[in-house]
C-alpha cells in the first residue's frame, strides 16, 4: 500500500497519472479496458507512484472506471489488479463497518451463534464486492464497444454520403 493515497478520484487523475511515451514497450499491450490500441484519440496513461500498480489504461477509459457512479464496487481500484488507488469507496465502507461490529460482539462476549451469523453476513458482502467488481468491467468493456460500434457507422454513413458525389465528380 503507498504512504500516500488521495482522497478523491479527481485528485487520483491529476497527481497520479503520468502520459505514456508512444514508443513505450509498455504499449505493446492494447488497452486492457476497451481491448483497443492506443492512439492519437485514445491516449495511454501510466498508474503511477502508488508501489503495487502500474499498470496502463486508456485516459478515458480509465477516468470512466474511476469516476463511475456507486454501483461500481472498485471504482477506487485498478480495474486489473484492484490495486486501491484512492479513498475508499462505498463498499470498503460496509465492510469496515461489518468487521467493526464482528470484532465488537467478541469483546462484548455474546454468543457464538451470532457471531457466525454476522460472519456470514461479512462473507457474502465480500462475495458480492467480488462478482460486482468483475461485472462492471464487463458492463464498461460493452459499454466500449458500444461507443466504437456507433462511431464505426457514423463513419461508413459519412462515407456513403460522399461516395456519389466522387462518382458524379469523374464523369
Ligand atoms: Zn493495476
Ligand atoms: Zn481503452
């Protein structure tokens, strides 16, 4: 864990990324979020200055993953290594809260049975942290592809559009 963590993912994108040479070998690799390979509209960024991470995104694909709303369990983790990047998020919160109160009621001696209980309430948050965090890189891999596939179209119809009038222009 790094000594230091901003609190926000605003001040995460500003003091913890660093743009990424375009002849870096680290480019070999294709945006792990969108699957696409960087370029002039997609420009890479470097996780840096935390000690476990650093990995390369997409600039927006990244800022997208950081900024997304509550529903995203890892937002204030590397989408790959789950690396925390910055504060905690709603679910980290949760959980605290739930350890909290498991190590409270075995100070407080009550008895076993509910102690397992809540254990077991701990246990299927952290499942769920789990299955949420990988959904929502898939919703934003969709969500990716989506966007490309429209881009595409507006493209092919822009070239549809033209492509008469070259025609009328050779006669
Ligand atoms: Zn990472
Ligand atoms: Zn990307």
């Amino acid at each position: 864990m790094s000594a230091f963590l901003p609190s926000t993912a605003e001040g995460f994108i500003c003091t913890m990324l660093s743009n990424v040479d375009p002849s870096n070998p680290a480019l070999l690799e294709n945006c792990q979020i969108c699957y696409e390979e960087f370029n002039a509209s997609h420009p890479a960024v470097w996780i840096r200055f935390t000690s476990e991470c650093q990995h390369v995104f997409g600039h927006q694909c990244l800022v997208d993953w950081l900024t997304s709303d509550n529903t995203n369990a890892n937002k204030n983790k590397c989408p790959l290594c789950r690396s925390p990047l910055y504060g905690k998020s709603k679910w980290d919160e949760d959980i605290e809260a739930q350890t909290r109160y498991i190590r409270s009621l075995s100070a407080a001696d009550v008895g076993r049975d509910e102690i397992r209980a809540q254990s077991f309430i701990l246990q299927d948050m952290l499942d769920r942290y789990r299955e949420a965090g990988e959904r929502q890189v898939l919703e934003l891999r969709q969500h990716r592809r989506r966007e490309r596939r429209a881009r595409r179209r507006e493209r092919e119809q822009d070239a549809h559009r033209r492509a008469p009038r070259a025609e009328q222009d050779e006669k």
